[in-house]
C-alpha cells in the first residue's frame, strides 16, 4: 500500500519546509511545490536520505492563477492522490495600502487568499469521498490582535484580513466536513525564525525582539500536525502568542489598539538606538 502523500507550498524554506520534514518523519510522502525548484530538489533527496520517502517536486508559482489546477494534476499525472494539504506559500507586501498599485495588491490576494481556496476546493471533495484528509492553512496571530502599523510596514495593510479569511474558511470548512474524517486547521503563527522576515524588510526589527516573541519553523509544524491530527480547527503556537491572544479577546478594543501602539514605539526605538550604535 503506497504511503500517503501530503502536498507543502512554499516548501523550499521556512514554516512550508519544516512541515515537509514533520510529515515525513511521520512516513508521509510528499509533493513538494515552490518557485525555486532547486531548493525543492535538494529537500527530496534530504527528506529520501533522512527518512526513506519520496517525494515530488513541483515549481510553481501560486500568484499565477492556472497554478493550482497545474499543481493538483501534476501530482495525478504521478499517479498520487493528496492526502494532506498544507497551505503555506506566502509573501508579505510591503507598504501603504495607498502607495502600492492595484496591480501589486491584487497579485499578493492571489497568492495569499485565491490560491489557498483553490487548491482547497480541488482536494477537499476528493478527500471527502475518501473518507480522509487533512488541511491545514497557515494564518497569523496579527488576524487575532488589534491592527499594528507593522504589519503595513512589513507584510501589508491587507495582510491581518486575508489571514483573519483563512481562519474563519478554515473553521467553516472544517465543520462541513468533520464527519468525513477531514480535519481543517489554521495555525496562527507569531514571530517565526524564517527567510520571510529578510524577504520583507522587518529582518532587523524582528532580531531586536525578546526571545520569547520568537517562534522557530519546527515548533510551528510539530503544533500544526498535532491540530490537524487532533481536528483542532485554529491553533496558536508559543505561550507567548496564545496568551496575548486570550488577552485581546478580554481587554476592550480602544485599550488593546493603546498598547499595541506602545509597544510598536518601543520596538522602534529600540531599533533606532542599535543603529546609532
């Protein structure tokens, strides 16, 4: 009997690329999809040599809109069924909302809110026939928290809302689907080790945290894959994350938005007086 096979977007780094390696050291199979295929190679031979399976590589792009139905074909072309799904490929869009052409705004909603939809629709009803799936979508903490500027200035003023979608689809989805053996789950992250943050700028910002904002990717998916496996539909990794998050559902909104205001100011002029020295 062939393992089952769960497919990883923006699996060449970061979040996308530990959940590659916790499913593996789970005995799955992987089909392995990023813009950067030679990343994607180097990771099927690590997670072959590592743990004996296989895995498909596929580079694709997700802001392209005929992506996902290339995607899901190529993995039936293979003769593999997906199992899993973990929705992962993402990019921060940094910027004013009203600075940035509706070009650019456009193209990040593709990546971040269309794709995730589509490739769910195309392996949700399959895995529902099946009687098992499993999806899991990676959201954000800043979906559960008051609006912070740095989340404009370093992932986008769209940002918090595609996530907020994802966990409210993921939520959805997962009641529609729960006596099918289908488990939904959106993970929140906070703060997470990974290339995202050099990619958007906050690079700096981010090593001038405490350590106990900071998440790393392997924390990330060994919550995530727990969840899912759990049928947990939102999970927030870090004791630091969930308990600003159960703060935020308490504290009324003008008092939770002031002190994410005093904390973006001390954030900044910490990052400040580093630079002077």
């Amino acid at each position: 009997m062939a393992r089952r096979l769960a497919l990883v977007t923006g699996a060449s780094s970061g979040i996308g690329a530990a959940f590659a390696r916790e499913f593996a050291r789970r005995g799955w199979d992987l089909a392995l999809v990023a813009r950067r295929e030679d990343r994607l190679k180097d990771m099927a031979e690590e997670l072959k040599a590592q743990f004996g399976v296989d895995s498909l590589v596929i580079a694709a792009d997700l802001s392209k809109p005929d992506a996902p139905e290339t995607i899901v074909k190529a993995v039936s072309d293979a003769g593999r069924q997906i199992d899993a799904l973990v929705n992962n490929a993402g990019v921060g869009r940094p910027g004013a909302f009203v600075e940035l052409s509706w070009e650019d705004q456009a193209q990040f909603m593709e990546l971040m809110v269309t794709s995730y939809l589509k490739l769910m629709h195309l392996v949700a009803k399959p895995m529902a026939e099946r009687s098992f799936g499993r999806i899991i979508n990676i959201a954000s903490v800043s979906a559960l928290l008051p609006a912070a500027n740095a989340h404009t200035r370093y992932s986008g003023t769209l940002y918090p809302g595609a996530k907020s979608l994802l966990i409210k689809v993921s939520e959805a989805l997962g009641l529609e689907l729960k006596d099918r053996n289908v488990h939904v789950t959106a993970v929140a992250p906070g703060y997470t080790w990974s290339e995202f943050h050099d990619v958007n700028g906050a690079r700096g910002t981010v090593s001038n945290l405490p350590s106990f904002w900071m998440l790393t990717a392997e924390e990330v998916a060994v919550s995530g894959y727990d969840a899912v496996e759990r049928g947990v539909p939102l999970r927030v990794p870090g004791a630091w994350y969930k308990f600003l998050v159960a703060v935020s559902r308490v504290l009324p909104d003008p008092v939770g938005q002031a002190i994410m205001r005093l904390q973006e100011k001390r954030m900044v002029a910490k990052a400040q007086a580093n630079a002077a020295s």
